[in-house]
C-alpha cells in the first residue's frame, strides 16, 4: 500500500518493500475479501441496452474454487500452463483466480490472435489446458492435432462435459490453494515480438505487489471511497490484466467488464457515463481515438476522479485535451511487460508534465544508461532501465536463457526504449530503438510527431516513421487516417504538414505525408510502425509510393 505523503521526495523516500513469505494472487484477490464482505462487488457486466450483472467477491471466491477443483480433476498441476482465451468477463476472471490457487500458470490470450499466433504461443508455452468460449474453440480446433501437450479444453456455454460452468456447478467450491511464494511462477505474457518472434514472459505471484504502487500513482492514491474502475483493454494484455483488473480486486474495488469487439469511442463514453466509472485506465491510442468524439462534456455527465494511460507514448497535445474536454489531467505511465509501471505521474502529488511519462515509482531505481550500462549525463537520450532486484521484474524468458541474458546489463534490465530525463526528474520518452528516425543529424522520436498530427483537426491517427534518403539518411514520412467525412488532397497534406513545422521544428516535421483508410494496430492497442517502416523502404528502393493510400495523396517536399 503506497501512503500518500505531501510531495514526492518524501512519498519516494518513506517507500519500503514488505514482501511476504507466501502470497497467492488467487486468495490475495478474491478469498481475503470473501472473508470479510462476501457481498462486496467484485466485477460488474456492463451491456449497451443498460442491463448488468454483478459478481460479488464471495461467488468470485466460490467459483474459483469448484473451478480449481475441476482443473485438478483433469490433470492439471502445478506448474502447468493453462491458457485463457476469452473476452472481458465474469469468466475469464473466475478463471484466473482458479488457475493461480492451483499453483498453475496463467498464459492470457486474445481472441484477435489468428490461427498462426495462438499456434506458435500455445506450443512454446506447452499448454496443457485452455479455457476459451465459442470463437476461441473454433480456432483451437483448427490446430488442436499439433498441439500434444493440449490436454483439455473448457469452453464457456458448450453444454458438453467440459462446459465452464457445468464444472462448477458439479464440483466442490472448498478449495485449498496452493501455498505458493512471491517467486513462484504465476503467469506467462506473450512479448509482442517487435524483435524477432515472441517471447513469454514469466511472471512470479510477486508481480502484483510490484504493479500497486505504480497504478496507485496514476489512479490517484486508490482506493478511495466510491472508487469503481474500468479499461478497454483487452486482459490478456499486461495493461488490461496487470494495470487494473488485478490491482482493483486486490484493493477491494469493483471492475466493469464490458465486451467490444473493437474500441468504439462513443460506446466508451456511454459505458463511463451509465456505470459512473471513477477511475480508468485508457491507452494513449483510446484517447486519441475520444478526441474524434465532438462535444464531449456538454453530452456525456462523466464521473472520472482519474484517468492513467501507459503502451505508449501519450504526448503534450493529448494531455492539454484531456485536461480541456475530460475535465482532468491524464496520469501517464510506463513499463514494459517485463518489468511495468516504473515511471508514473500523479497530478494530484503535482507530479505531472505533459509530454513526460513519470518519474520513478517509490520502490524502483530507473536510470537512462549507455550501451554499456553507465548513466548517461542529464539530459542527453539513452537506454531506458530499471534496476534488478524488483519485485515487478520478469523471472524470465520461458526456456529461452540467451533471450534473458541479454535483457541484461549488468544490474540494469534493458528495455529497446529511448528516453531522456531532465533535471526534476522526469522521464520523456524517445521511442524504440528501431522506431527512432535519423534525419540530417537529428536523431527525432516518432511519439511527438505523431501526437502533434493528431492535434490537426482533420487527423484521426497518424504514424511517424523514418524513409530512406541520400541526402538526409532519413525524412520523416507520415501515415495518416483522417477523420470520416474528411476529403483528401494534396492541399490538406501540404496543410498537415506545415502544421507539424509551426508547432514542432524544421527538422522534425513530415516531408511526405500519405493518406491511408486505416491504422494497423496491435491486440493491445499501439501502432504498428514496423509495417509502415518497411513499406517506406520499399518505396524509396522502388521510387514510387507503395499503394498503403492513393499514391497522388502521398506530398513529398
């Protein structure tokens, strides 16, 4: 529990780890307020038409059990790897819990992996059992024959002996939880392989304890009376899962869990405004995407005490909107699947910088290093790194020792990101290694650029990346998608670009700007750079414009 103190020097300094013996996130999530409150909330399913059903920390304790139970009766131990392949709901949470009082391994997965994806994670974590629904069972199935170590398959409503909730129903909800300990494998998260394929991250139980301070930083010292929490963002992902979810049911907090097929930013200011969510966690992607929306506060009575917003970079012209149309100044935070939330904001302790990503959490030591692991001198770019031991830190890479290794220098654990800290102490981030653009000199980061084209009113979502050039190495190129009912041409990209100039600097702004339909994005809501990365490099080789957009909306200068 982080104790809220009147600045940070002392919030930081008074901050001490007390990492117990034994811990289990299952009974540390549901079993301790079962105890106490078993009719306390737990989670709350949201629908559009205004219906919702409630899950109470008691039924979630209960139902984990009998489900704990029925894993165990079908093999699975501790240890094993059970895989969760399921949406925002009362079960995948039912699941978790379950999974973790076996002393199994939780690996979550989303439901937007293809039939490849979910093959290549399924056989590299060796999953012995999966808990899916209908859509989910239909892609196991394609794939089920290569994957020998997948033993059982529990499907939501399949009606069948290994249906979710007919094993509950037929198995005791007494359960006696594994006596696991901090360092204890938990959970395995799946990289999103930027760097060659990806790699699963394994967790310890202690994971959770590392995540509180950092997410109460940015949920503004949570709990508080009348706290309620939501995300869109998916659980499988750390930032749904690790971000919120987790953290919330450990606080005694009830969770909205809402089904969206893909992020709708008028449905999300509804889901905010019907189930008067105090405090959310949004990533910068999901804001940009609220800024489309016209007229936020004269038609949405929202109740946000706070907002925390961490995958990447959130930037100075989201900041100023959200203080101007959501009423509040978004706490922007950082980490990485293997070690997250680090750096952290929290307006409230006046520890807030638009552009910045935080400064370090009470409990981590964050340093901007060289290639070498040295602290770089203030103000000048390196390596972003965290310190080891850290009870958020990753045990390691599953069966990969060299992957793991090398995520080391020295003490530090190594991120790929670039960033710069100044003299209060705030951390901006640059960008990824490869996502950094080298233009005349300039080493530039992508964030920036793309924040100021987002502040164009015509713009929606806009990608930075570097293409190319003999003269200046790299220009800067952007992708833009432009709001609906916005035309495109060749005097609009000259406007998006002269926009970026003004605000930015010479050598910062887009020297080609090309218009697409849509933003490629991953399951967890970031950009996809790579891909534009490489088809600009196709065409500075072909020197023609790939067709991404029409190649006469592609202005160069």
């Amino acid at each position: 529990m982080l104790e809220r103190r009147d600045t940070y020097d002392a919030l930081y300094r008074d901050f001490h780890w007390r990492i117990p013996e034994k811990f289990n996130i299952g009974t540390a999530v549901s079993d301790r307020w079962a105890a106490v409150d078993p009719d306390r909330p737990a989670l709350l399913g949201y629908r559009s038409e205004g219906t919702a059903d409630t899950l109470s920390f008691g039924d979630l304790a209960l139902r984990s059990n009998a489900l704990a139970h029925a894993l165990r009766a079908r093999g699975v131990r501790r240890g094993d790897r059970v895989a969760l392949l399921l949406p925002q709901s009362f079960e995948t949470a039912i699941a978790h819990v379950a999974i973790y009082k076996l002393g199994a391994i939780t690996v979550p997965l989303a439901l937007l992996f293809g039939v490849e994806a979910l093959e290549y994670r399924l056989q590299t974590a060796g999953v012995r059992a999966i808990v899916t629904n209908g859509a989910g069972f239909a892609k196991v199935g394609l794939i089920k024959g290569r994957l020998p170590e997948l033993e059982t398959v529990v499907v939501v409503d399949s009606g069948d002996a290994n249906d979710f909730h007919r094993l509950i129903a037929d198995h005791s909800p007494v359960f006696a939880a594994e006596d696991t300990g901090p360092d204890d494998p938990a959970m395995m998260i799946f990289t999103s392989g930027t760097t060659g394929p990806p790699k699963g991250a394994l967790h310890g139980h202690r994971v959770l304890l590392g995540h509180l301070p950092g997410i109460q930083m940015a949920q503004e010292f949570f709990p508080q009376p009348g706290d309620l929490t939501w995300t869109p963002a998916d659980w499988a992902w750390a930032g749904g899962l690790l971000n919120l979810l987790l953290p919330s049911l450990y606080f005694g907090l009830p969770v909205v869990a809402a089904r969206f097929e893909k992020f709708d930013p008028e449905a999300a200011l509804l889901l905010v405004e019907k189930t008067r969510v105090r405090n959310a966690f949004i990533p910068p992607t999901a804001l940009r995407m609220l800024k489309t929306v016209p007229d936020i506060r004269r038609r949405f009575r929202l109740g946000l005490r706070s907002i925390g917003s961490a995958g990447e970079s959130l930037g100075r012209e989201t900041y100023d909107w959200a203080a101007a149309e959501l009423g509040l100044t978004v706490n922007e935070f950082y980490g990485q699947t293997e070690c997250n939330a680090v750096l952290a904001s929290c307006a409230g302790l006046g520890i807030t910088k638009g552009g910045a990503i935080g400064k370090a959490v009470p409990g981590h030591r964050v340093a901007i290093i060289d290639a070498e692991g040295r602290r770089v001198p203030m103000g000048e770019p390196g390596q972003i790194a965290i310190a080891r031991p850290n009870p958020v830190m990753f045990l390691e890479y599953w069966q990969n020792p060299e992957a793991t290794e090398k995520k080391f220098i020295g003490e530090w654990m190594t991120t790929g990101d670039q960033g710069i800290e100044d003299r209060d102490g705030y951390v901006t981030f640059f960008g990824r290694d490869d996502d950094v653009i080298t233009s005349a000199g300039f080493r530039i980061g992508p964030g920036e650029i793309e924040d100021c084209l987002t502040g164009h009113p015509a713009v929606a979502l806009a990608a930075a990346v570097g293409k190319p050039d003999a003269l200046r190495t790299e220009i800067v190129k952007a992708y833009v998608v432009l709001k609906p009912d916005v035309e495109r041409s060749a005097a609009l990209a000259e406007e998006i670009k002269l926009w970026v100039r003004e605000r930015l600097s010479a050598h910062e702004y887009p020297r080609e700007v090309e218009f697409v339909d849509s933003m490629p994005l991953t399951t967890t809501g970031k950009v996809i750079r790579r891909i534009f990365r490489e088809r600009a490099k196709r065409e500075a080789r072909d020197g023609a414009a790939h067709p991404l957009g029409r190649a006469k909306d592609s202005v160069a200068s």
